[in-house]
C-alpha cells in the first residue's frame, strides 16, 4: 500500500481558510510564513478558501437551523449561544445599516468575528442571502488585506531586528 501523497502548500492555505476559527487570520501567515509563498498568492487562496464554506453554512442554517437550536445537546446549546450573543452584540446595527453592520462582522480580523460568524449573523438576523453574501464577500476581502499588511509588517520587522 502507497502512503497518500502529502497535500500542496496552496491546498493547505486553502483549508486552513475554510476553518471555523482559524480562517484567513490562520492561513496567511501559515502560507507567508511556514509555506514562503508569495502575500499575493496566498491572499487569494485565503480569500477563496475563506468564502467556500459560506454559502453551505448559510443554506444548511436556513434548513436545519431552527430544528438544531431546539436540540439540547451541545449542538444546541451553542448554536443557542451564538444567535442570541450575535442578536444582543449586533442585532441592532445590522437592522441600522444591514450590509455595512454585516460586513464590519468579519471585516474585524479578531476572535469570534469572521466569515463563518458573518455567516450566522446572516442566518440568525434574517440578512436577505444577497445582501448578506455580498457583505460577507466585501468583509472577507477586507480582513484578508489587513491580515496581509500586518503579516507583512511583521516579516519585515524580523528582518529589520534579525
């Protein structure tokens, strides 16, 4: 038996970026510093990956969402508490100025915001899927580039220092 082939760099940034906590904020400086591939490339990559898991998140919430925050299991219970801290930290900015509210949600580069968060504001505030896949599309562009600069700046501040 053949041991599987080891998965690309590019791939690895790609599903670094679909990840629920890490997203972007993980795999560009992964792909900049572990992988050295170029800020360009891997801003892309992260972008692309970072966007592929939200439709499904989206369409799966909006099909199964209610009947899982019924549950009472774990699934449940943190499904449960991500809406209602999204309703209580966000619900009124989003029904003030819906695409901009959504998008500064994973425009912010910091824990508990992000696509995947973006996503179940969408689903949980009732963000028509348009608006609220544009916001999060803009959003993501957005955090990509300010993890990039600051992934960038550090590099250089190593080299300067090192």
């Amino acid at each position: 038996m053949e041991a599987p082939e080891q998965v690309s760099d590019e791939i690895a940034v790609v599903l670094t970026a679909m990840t629920p906590i890490g997203e972007l904020r993980a795999a560009i400086p992964l792909g900049v510093l572990t992988y050295n591939l170029s800020w360009a490339s891997v801003l892309v990559l992260a972008i692309v990956g970072n966007l592929i898991p939200v439709p499904i998140i989206i369409f799966l919430l909006r099909i199964l969402g209610s009947r899982l925050e019924r549950r009472t299991d774990i699934i449940g219970r943190i499904l449960r508490w991500r809406t209602s801290s999204i309703e209580a930290k966000w619900g009124k900015r989003v029904r003030d100025y819906g695409f901009t509210a959504v998008m500064l949600i994973v425009a912010i580069p910091l824990p508990l915001t992000g696509a995947w968060t973006g996503s179940l504001a969408v689903y949980a505030l009732r963000v028509p899927l348009g608006i609220g896949l544009a916001a999060i599309t803009a959003g993501v562009v957005i955090a990509g580039i300010v993890v990039t600069i600051l992934t960038q700046a550090g590099v250089e501040l190593l080299r300067l220092t090192g």
